[in-house]
C-alpha cells in the first residue's frame, strides 16, 4: 500500500498567525497637558480571541509639572466587533483620528465617568470607539 508523501511547505505558503500581542501608544496633547496611555492586548486560547485596552489618563496644569500618577486606569473588553480593528490599530499604528478621540472624547468621558458624571459602560463604549476612527 502506497502512502502519500507529506507535501512540502514553501516560504510563499507560509501563513502568519498572531496569537498573543501587546502595544502601547503613549499620547500627548498639542498643548502638553494631557497624556493617554493606549494599550493593546491579544490573548488567544483556542479559537477564542480576546481583546482589551488598557487605558491610562494624566493630567497636569502646567507642562512644567510631572504628570505624577494616572487620574483614570481602566482595562476595558474589546466588543467582538471591532476585533478587526484592533488587530490593524495593533499592527500598523494609530490614525491621527485615533489618536484626537483617544485624547479627547476618550478621555473625556473616562474622566467623567470615574467622577460618577456618567455611567462607567458609556466611557467603555467612548474608549472602545477610538478603534473605529481608523
């Protein structure tokens, strides 16, 4: 009995999968007095993909002043949705869009919110918003 041979892979075959990843952008306002830390994160366990954001705000009166310790630290739970967005934000950078909701809206309802302004699920949402400005 004749067996098949194992075909053979080229490098042309190759496919590239990524199972696990974490980026950080660190974004700083025209003005100097706002920071945002934006991070990215991929965990795979099978053929589940989870994504999260790992969001950190700073503040400070004037830009000769440290920054000191972050007023908002929130991880947030990428909605399934905008996987796909995450994965190209990940890999490619963040738009100037991206970058303007992050540290405008973004962050200015993540700092309501954790004033109790508004509720915690509509700054998730603003946050979450920031990949689809790509």
């Amino acid at each position: 009995m004749a067996t098949n041979p194992t075909p053979l892979t080229f490098p042309g075959d190759q496919k590239r999968v990524v199972i696990g990843i974490k980026v950080k952008f660190e974004l700083n306002s025209v003005d100097g007095l706002r920071r945002v830390i934006f991070g990215l994160e991929k965990d795979t366990q099978g053929d589940q993909i989870d994504w999260k954001i790992q969001f950190e705000l700073f503040e400070r009166e004037k830009n000769t002043d440290d920054y000191g310790d972050a007023l908002v630290d929130l991880e947030v739970e990428v909605d399934t949705e905008l996987h796909d967005q995450a994965e190209s934000t990940a890999h490619n950078g963040m738009t100037p869009m991206q970058t303007a909701h992050a540290l405008g809206p973004a962050a200015d309802d993540a700092k309501a919110a954790a004033a109790g302004d508004i509720d915690q699920d509509d700054a998730n949402e603003t946050i979450q918003a920031t990949l689809s400005k790509g």
